[in-house]
C-alpha cells in the first residue's frame, strides 16, 4: 500500500492556539485543522500508509479502526483533491 504524505511544495501553515491553519498555494484555498482533522494532518508525515493511519488514530481516540476508517477516507480524499496528499510507492 502508498505510503501517504503532505505534499510541502503545494501548500503553508501555521499554527494558532489549538487550530493548524494550511493554505493551498495552487488555488489559495484556506483548510481550518482542528481536533482529529490536525491529528490526521500531523500523521501524514510520509511514515504510514492508510492502515498505518488507521491504526495510530484508533490508538490515539480509543475508537475502533472500522468505526473512524470513513471519516478518515473522506478527509484524506478532501485533502487528496485539494492537491495537499502525496501517495508514494
């Protein structure tokens, strides 16, 4: 499976108090991270393929991989069609 990473040529972010703000430097578009959406992000640090991912949040939020996988499916697909994930072999 893809190893998935954030893609640091398409994109800035800075954090302010518990809120990690990213904006897209291809359309300018601003993404607001907070809770588990800045858990994902902070995981996609080019180490974990999904399962990976999967398994680190179950462990981190106490859920089950099965019950958190959709959620996490559609934020990484936001992400993917917002040109901020990278899949690498």
């Amino acid at each position: 499976m893809s190893v998935l990473a954030r893609d640091p040529a398409r994109y800035v972010e800075t954090r302010i108090d518990d809120e990690t703000v990213v904006m897209s430097l291809d359309s300018g578009d601003f993404f607001s991270l907070t809770g588990t959406a800045q858990a994902i992000w902070r995981l996609l640090d080019g180490t974990r393929d999904r399962a990976a991912l999967l398994a680190a949040l179950a462990a981190e939020y106490g859920e089950p991989e099965t019950e958190i996988a959709v959620e996490v499916d559609a934020f990484l697909a936001q992400l993917d069609a917002a040109g901020l994930l990278r899949a690498t072999p």
